[in-house]
C-alpha cells in the first residue's frame, strides 16, 4: 500500500555547506523539494541574522517588480507566464540585475512624472479654451467706448454694473472668472453674498461636457463663473474663497483683442502638448513592453532567491565562520537525491571542497510526509483538516478513499443525480490543464480542487441509484418485474387453492381503489429483482415503509462495519508501536463490547432476511423487541429467532459484561506492574525512537520494551526519571475516560449512522415534490398548449435540480460524510497530534500576477 498506509521514515540529516557554496546547495534543493530545515537560531532575532541585508535586497526588488507589475496592469498590456520555472538567478548576476531594475524604475518614474505634468497641463489649457467661450457670453466689451483708466471697463448694458456709478463711486472694478464643481456651486455662491455683503456680481453656466479634473483624474460635470467686484479687500475675499473651494481659476481677458490672441495661443499649445504627450505615451509603453517580458522570471528568480536566504537564516556558523550547519528532515527515500543535489551545488559554484551531509541520531518526533499525487491529495486534505496524523501511523485517507463517496452516496443515491454529478467531475479532470480553471474564482476552484473526489461520489451515487432504482424520483424497469399481477386472480388457480388464499376477481378489482400483492399466492412472486429494488415498489403506497425499513437496517449494518474496521486499524499502530499490550487489554476488549451487542444485531438481521420466507414472515418476531428483551431478560418465554436464543444472548452479555472491566483497569494496572516489579533498561538507541516520549505510559514501557531489544544495560537515572515522571492517577483517569468515551460512543456513534437513513429518504422525498409539481403538471398538459408549456418547467425542472438537489443537497451529504468519517470512524484509532512536513520547496511558491501584489 505504499506511503500512504502509512507516513514515510524520516531522519534527521546535518549538513555542511562551504560559505562559497551554500547559496547554489539550497537552491538545488530548493528545486527539488526534499527537506525540511529546522530553525537553529530560535533565540536570536530575525534583525540580527546573518543575511538580513541579503533579505532586505529581495525585499527591495520585490518593491521594483511591484511598481512594474502595476504600471504594466495600468497600460494594459498582457504578462507572459513562462510555461518552465527559470532557476534562482547565480550571485554573479544578483547585483546586475538590481542595477537593472532601479535603472529602470528611475527612468519609469521620470517619464510617468513628465507624462502626469503634460497630461495635467493639457487639461487645465483645455478648461481655460472653455471658459473663455463661455464667458464671452457673460460681458461683450464695447469697442467704441474705451474708458480713461483700464480698471473702468466698458460694459454694453448695465445687465452686470452701472458704469456712471462706479465712476462717480471712483472703485476699480475687476473680474474673476474660472470653473467649479458641480455641487459645490449652490455653497459657493452663498458664502461669496455673506462675506462680500453683496458688492459681488457672479455669474454661472454650465457646461456641455464633462472635463476630467488635473488633479484626481475623475470626470466630472464644471460650471463656468464669472465674478464682478469691485475694491481690493472685496478681491481678496474673493480669491480666497475660491481656493477654500477649490475652483479652477484662470485669467480673464481685458480686452477682446487679447481674448483672441489667448485663444491662439492655447489652441497653439494644446496641439503641441497633444503630439509631445503622444509621443511620451509611446515611449513609455515601449519600455513597458519590453520591461514585460522578462518580468515573470525576475519575479520568479526574487521570490526564490529571497525563500534562499530565509533558509541561510536558520543556519548556524561554526567556529571558524567559514562553514554553515543546517539540520534538515529528510524522508530516508530520498538521501541519495539529497546528496546528489548538494554535489550539484557544489559543482555549479566551483567550489574545490564539496558540501556534505551526516545523519545525526535524535529522540524528537519527526514530521509527518505521506507522499499524494492529484487523485489522493483531496482525499489527504480531508483527513489532514481533522488533524495531521502522527508520524507513522495509520493514515486514514487510503480508506477514505472508497468509504467516503460510498457514505457520502448512500445518502446521495439517484442514478440520474449522480450522472450529473459525474459528468461534471469528468468535465474538470478532462480540462484539469486548462489555465482558466487554475485562475477562476475561489469557489470554483474548491470544486476544481476536488474534482476527483467529486467524480468518485458521482460514480458511486450512480451505483447506489441503482441499487434504489431511483432515476429524478422514478424507477427504472431494466430487466422486467419479479411481480406478477395476473397469478392475483381466481382464474389463474384451481378451486381447490381458491378457498385457501385471498385472490381478486372483477368485482373486487372494481370495487377498491387500493389492491395487495401476496407473495405466498403461488406465481405472484417470481424471484428478486436482479439488480436493486423491485421498480413495482415505484406504484405501492407502502413504497415508503419498506424503503424506511431496508434503509435503517442498511445504515446499521455499513456504520458498525465501518467503526468495527476502525478499532481493528488501531490493531496496526499497536503492532507498529510496540505496544501488544494495547491489544489485548485495549482493542481486544472493544471488539468484544463492539461485536457481542451490535455484531449481534447484525446477526439477527441478517438471520431474519434468510431464514424466514413470506409464508413465515406473519409469525416472524420483531428485532428491536428481541434487541430490548436481550437486557431486560423477561419472564415470559417468547417465539425468538432461533432455539436457544436465551443462551446465547446470556453469553454475549457475560463477554460483554467482562470487556468493560478490562478495558477500564486492564492498561493502568498492567503499567503499575511494569513500573514497579520491572527494572528500568538504559536506552541506547540508534536514531529517533519510534516510541513517542509523551505520555505517562510511554515512560513506563521503556523498560520492557529495552528488554524485548535484548539491551540489558542499566542506567540509574532512567529509573529516578521514570519514578519521577510515572503518575499513576492521571493513567487511570484517561484510561477511565476513554473506556467511558467509547462504551457511551458506540452506542451514539451506532445511531448517529442512522442519518445515511434520514438523509436518503430527504433525498428521494424532495425529489419527488419536484417531479410531482413541475414535470407531472407539465406533462399532463393537452397537445395543443403541452409543448409550450413543457419547455420551461423543463428548463426551471433543471435549474432547481441543480440548485436544490445537486448543489444544497449534495453539500448537506457531503458534510454528514465528513463527521462520519472524522467523529465515528477516525476517533477509533486516529491520533491526529502529528505536524506536516513541509519542504523547502521552490514548487510551491506563487507564479501567479495578482492584482496588485505579485510577488507577495
């Protein structure tokens, strides 16, 4: 069964790596994935490593590339993804390639500052054009009066100001003119009348089109003003309340020959400022463009390179600094790969002393590695989210992967549901390399993710239909009928059967709406079904009370099955442990429990299905109350399944009766003799021991376990260790609260089985609802408006399968399949307590461009 029974053997690996060549050793090992480093520089600070400012460099090009990433995203122009990772680039061309990259910034910094000064240039000269044409509509100045003084301007009427009175007034009167947002302008014009007390004329136009603001960029709708005023102090209020709202002001013309002549001289610039901005935009996006091309394998080499050197960090130095030490977990598979790769690093770096690597002994509890390709890995994950196995024991997820859809579609069983759901998972695992998939949406990505997980439940729910013989709520008729309707009538059986059987005739055929079927009329039943249910059951009105029973009974049966093979699972870590007094005062005293109340159900279920027939089946006793009287040993005698049923029931209850004794004081009892009438043996080992230190138990066995190595050295303080540490109280009380967790759970987790029952038939009912209101009314139609009307309760059929019973119920089925498995199946023999070996890997770096973050 491979790795994946059970997780990998690991040793601890130290390795030396030559200053000069530490850099190329992991960066091979990086591209392989083999180790897992372990931190040799816990006490000191993440500021005061070795290679900080190697880090802080990454970190710097990292901010670079981010810049890039985003001007890039900003022009629109696509990133290329290399379809091969490029290696961690060497140290030569470290340096180059930041010289390169803030070379690069600079330059794209100072064109984008020119082209946002250009840019907002050319917008301010386009709001000047359109507040001169429309202020020109505001005042005409009068070309045949020219007043002695220019501050006394000409006005054609007297719509703004009376010239006479302010030349007798003798004010200057001036002008301020510019744009202003549009919902400023209600505000505006009331604060300009309360600080100026009325000495302001101001008037207002909107314009036709938006204009996009220099500042910020947006669009947005502008009203032209023109202010008249006259005095100084009126001005400067004047002036400052137009920057408090930050209205766009500009010079008003005097004259209409200076009017003109402004306006000749911006459309002059704007057309300039057009051809130069074109000209910066294209040369921006050229240097863009080529900058995209070799940006995806600079983010690629800097994330790499800076993952290096975070690894270097928790190397230690020896004493001549001229080697670094790092301590590594390594899956005893690959050594020959780890030392081929550190040659290779070494190698690649010229260096004339190779680094090495030696195997270091070790007591402490490895990571767990339990290699998957992408048809396990869903099913790991579901495991793994309970809790990441200790390291080498039984790992569930091999089972998982058949117990998991089999739960999952007995509670999902619809021949027409699961194809559905199968063709979907097909369609994933056909188009699993299609990018698209890899990018999409998070949802859809769980479901990518999973796909085979998904097309195994869609395979078995489809067997299961079939099983159920239900297809969208309706049976399927493949192989005929084992009911025959016709041997029901008196016709089809001589007189002298007729008095003894309750058989039809037209009168009774006429006369009740609902007719029974009796299978001890000889001919009325013509043998089981060959695959599943009967498709006549699909017609019965007792449809539902037989499914009901047949389904209890199965979920019975699969869920003690399923708990019994757990406890039998904790056997193997027993065995691999060490620890065979485990089973037989632990798993032995289970099964017993297990097997003697619920193997016997069982029993009796199945006794009932074979040996009683439909002429028997009247006087048939009942199981549930067989089960009761088993505990409650009644007075009367009654009927029971077999002869001597009492006697055996009796028998169970003694072994059962016994098992729990056992499974209470067994193990406490059994590790105070060993800790008291047992020497402690001194612990010479080789390597890590396979035993975990963690426990009072554990301690305990240390001596007899030495002992069965043949190692009969003796350490007097192993033995003050093992006194000091060994507490009897706390064994007694775990083992106490696990026999009680486990008596009370089979019973619990025997019922919590019963929802593979519930759910089926929630299942099947609300399939049925929809049928019944949707297709059945549609179908039962006229011809003439029938096939209009079928189209769309088709199409809304479809649509609430989808949503309601592929979608809501599948997930309901899911979730009840997960706590089955993690809560009655896995708590049987599965720790959980173990942590994830993680490589230093450059795989599982991200490649992708996100939105504004690529290289976080």
């Amino acid at each position: 069964m491979g790795s994946l029974f059970r997780s990998e053997t690991m040793c601890l690996a130290q390795l030396f790596l030559q200053s000069g060549t530490a850099y190329e050793c992991l960066s091979a090992l990086g591209e392989k994935g083999l180790v897992q480093f372990r931190d040799l520089n816990q006490n000191i600070s993440t500021f005061q490593r070795k290679f900080v400012g190697e880090v802080k460099r990454c970190e710097e090009l990292e901010r670079i590339l981010v810049y890039l990433v985003q001007e890039i995203n900003r022009a629109d122009i696509p990133l290329p993804e290399g379809e091969t990772s490029p290696p961690a680039p060497p140290l030569k061309q470290v340096l180059e390639m930041q010289e390169q990259l803030q070379k690069l910034e600079v330059e794209l910094r100072e064109v984008t500052k020119n082209k946002e000064k250009l840019r907002k240039n050319l917008l301010e000269l386009i709001e000047y054009t359109h507040m001169l044409r429309v202020t020109q509509t505001f005042v005409k100045r009068n070309v045949e009066f020219e007043p002695t003084y220019e501050e006394f301007p000409s006005l054609e009427s007297d719509s703004l100001l009376d010239y006479s009175c302010m030349q007798r007034l003798g004010a200057k009167l001036g002008f301020v003119s510019g744009l202003i947002n549009q919902g400023k302008v209600e505000a505006f014009e009331k604060m300009l009348w309360r600080v100026c007390k009325g000495y302001t004329i101001v008037s207002y136009a909107e314009l036709d089109e938006s204009l996009e603001d220099p500042e910020t960029g947006e669009v947005i709708k502008w009203y032209v003003f023109l202010i008249s005023f006259w005095g100084e102090q009126i001005g400067h209020k004047v002036k400052k309340i137009c920057d408090c709202y930050h209205c766009h002001v500009y010079p008003y013309p005097n004259t209409a020959e200076e009017r003109r002549e402004i306006q000749e001289g911006l459309n002059t610039r704007i057309q300039d400022l057009y051809t130069v901005l074109h000209k910066t935009e294209d040369y921006l996006r050229q240097v863009l463009c080529k900058a995209a091309e070799s940006v995806y394998s600079r983010v690629i080499q800097v994330k790499k390179m800076k993952a290096i050197y975070h690894m270097l960090n928790m190397c230690s130095f020896d004493v001549t600094n001229k080697c670094l030490i790092a301590e590594v977990w390594c899956p005893e598979a690959d050594l020959q790969d780890l030392r081929r790769a550190l040659e290779e690093g070494s190698r690649e770096s010229g260096a004339t002393i190779p680094s090495f690597m030696n195997i270091i002994p070790t007591k402490e509890t490895p990571p767990t590695r339990i290699r998957t390709n992408k048809f396990t890995e869903g099913f790991q994950n579901i495991v793994d989210a309970y809790g990441v196995g200790s390291y080498r024991e039984v790992n569930p997820a091999l089972f998982t992967i058949i117990t998991f859809p089999f739960l999952f579609a007995v509670m999902f069983g619809d021949f027409g549901h699961g194809f559905v759901m199968f063709l979907f998972a097909l369609l994933l695992v056909l188009n699993e390399n299609h990018p698209r998939l890899n990018q999409s949406q998070e949802i859809m990505r769980m479901f990518f993710n999973g796909r085979y997980i998904l097309l195994l439940m869609g395979l078995f729910s489809v067997y299961t239909g079939l099983i159920y013989n239900d297809c969208f709520s309706k049976s399927v008729n493949l192989f005929g009928s084992g009911w025959n309707v016709s041997a029901m009538y008196t016709s089809s059986h001589p007189p002298a059967e007729r008095k003894k059987m309750v058989l039809w005739n037209d009168s009774v055929v006429r006369h009740n709406s609902i007719l029974q079927l009796d299978p001890s009329v000889p001919g009325v039943f013509q043998g089981p079904y060959p695959l599943g249910i009967d498709p006549i059951w699909n017609l019965a009105t007792n449809r539902l009370t037989f499914l009901n029973s047949f389904k209890m009974k199965m979920s019975v049966i699969l869920g003690i099955i399923h708990m019994t093979f757990g406890v039998i699972l904790g056997i193997f870590n027993h065995l691999h442990f060490r620890k065979k007094f485990n089973i037989y005062l632990v798993s032995i005293p289970e099964l017993l429990f297990m097997l003697c109340i619920f193997g016997y159900l069982i029993f009796m279920i199945f006794y009932k299905w074979l040996v009683f027939s439909a002429e028997t089946s009247r006087v048939a006793p009942s199981i549930l109350i067989e089960f009761i009287n088993m505990f409650l040993f009644p007075t009367s005698k009654t009927n029971g399944l077999y002869t001597g049923q009492e006697y055996v029931q009796r028998v169970l209850l003694v072994v059962t009766a016994l098992s729990v004794p056992v499974l209470f004081l067994g193990k406490p009892l059994f590790l105070l003799w060993l800790h008291n009438g047992r020497s402690c043996f001194g612990v010479n080992r080789s390597g890590y021991t396979l035993i975990r230190k963690d426990s009072e138990e554990e301690v305990s066995l240390l001596g007899n376990q030495d002992v069965e190595e043949g190692n009969h050295q003796v350490e007097d303080g192993c033995r003050e260790m093992a006194c000091e540490e060994f507490n009897f109280g706390e064994i007694l009380m775990t083992q106490v609260i696990h026999s009680i967790e486990y008596c009370l759970g089979c019973i619990s987790n025997t019922a919590s089985y019963l929802r593979l029952w519930a759910l089926s038939l929630a299942h099947a009912q609300l399939s049925d609802v929809l049928w019944a209101m949707l297709m059945r009314v549609g179908l039962r139609v006229d011809t003439t408006y029938g096939v209009l009307l079928l189209l769309p309760v088709i199409a809304l059929f479809a649509v609430l399968t989808i949503f309601i019973l592929l979608i809501m119920e599948g997930l309901s089925a899911f979730l009840h399949a997960i706590r089955l498995h993690w809560v009655e199946f896995q708590n049987k023999f599965y720790v959980g307590a173990g942590t994830k070996f993680v490589p230093f890997s450059f795989s599982l770096l991200s490649s992708k461009f996100n939105n504004d973050d690529s290289v976080a």
